[in-house]
C-alpha cells in the first residue's frame, strides 16, 4: 500500500515549496496552485521516501523531503523504469508515471552532492501526467497499477 506524506507547491519557478495537508488535482490544472501543472509528461512529480531516504544516507545528512522540489511524497514504492506507463491511485486521482525525474544543478546549490545521490535508481522520483483528477489529503491511502490492469 502506497501512502501520501506530503504534498507541495511552488507558485513559480525558483519560488520556495509551500507544504499543504490537502489540495486538489485537476489534468487541466495538474496540482492547484503549482506553476507547473499544465497539461504534459510533467505535470506533476512524485518522490519516494524511501528513495530519498537512500539518497540522504549515501550523504551522510537527513535533507527534508522539499529539497527536492517535488509535488508528492509517497512511501510504499521506489520507482524504477518499469514503472513508466503505471497509474497511481488516491480515490479518484490517477497520474500516470511518464519519466523520471532528473535531477538538475538547483539539487547541488541545495546540498553539495545531492544531484549525484538522487541520479542513480530512479531515487529522483518520476514524472506524471494527470489522467483523472480529484482532491488528495496527507496520510491518504492508494496504490499503484501496471499498464493493462
């Protein structure tokens, strides 16, 4: 079982993560209130815990989550490159898992090193179009299906 542990936004590009307990999540829109949640492969991008926590532990430090800038975050699920073309569920939320997530130079401005920590085995989470949306709240329970299911 896959469970939401986090939800943020950022209003426009370089702007600071705001952390939110619900929101809604529509394909017209992608997550309410993100810059980037117009319809495409990348409308919304999901983090695993369990991912970022291997990331962090290869640096020696516990980051929090935001770092990454990530909409969602998720434990339950490392991704890999068979999850592409994979919907996640919360209620009637659906994104489909499009790519991964690379991860970019703002993660070593962040911390030193934390680009290469988050590059290999997905553990920069994925990116995911919105193909149903619906309102989601932290702690929310969902699951994750295989194309042709």
């Amino acid at each position: 079982m896959i469970e939401l542990c986090g939800i943020a936004i950022r209003a426009r590009p370089k702007a600071p993560m705001e952390a939110l307990d619900r929101v809604l999540v529509t394909p017209e829109r992608g997550v309410e209130g993100d810059f980037r949640g117009k319809p495409g492969k990348r409308q919304v991008t999901v983090l695993s815990r369990e991912s970022w926590n291997r990331a962090c532990a290869e640096l020696g430090e516990e980051l929090p989550w935001m770092t990454r800038r990530a909409n969602l975050f998720i434990s339950g699920l490392e991704f890999t490159a068979a999850h592409v073309g994979s919907t996640l569920r919360f209620g009637g939320l659906v994104l489909q898992v499009t790519r991964e997530t690379d991860p970019c130079e703002r993660m070593d401005r962040a911390r030193p090193g934390l680009r290469a920590a988050l590059h290999p085995d997905w553990r920069g989470g994925v990116c995911c179009r919105v193909l149903s949306g619906g309102e989601i709240v932290l702690g929310q329970r969902g699951a994750l299906f295989s194309p042709g299911l």
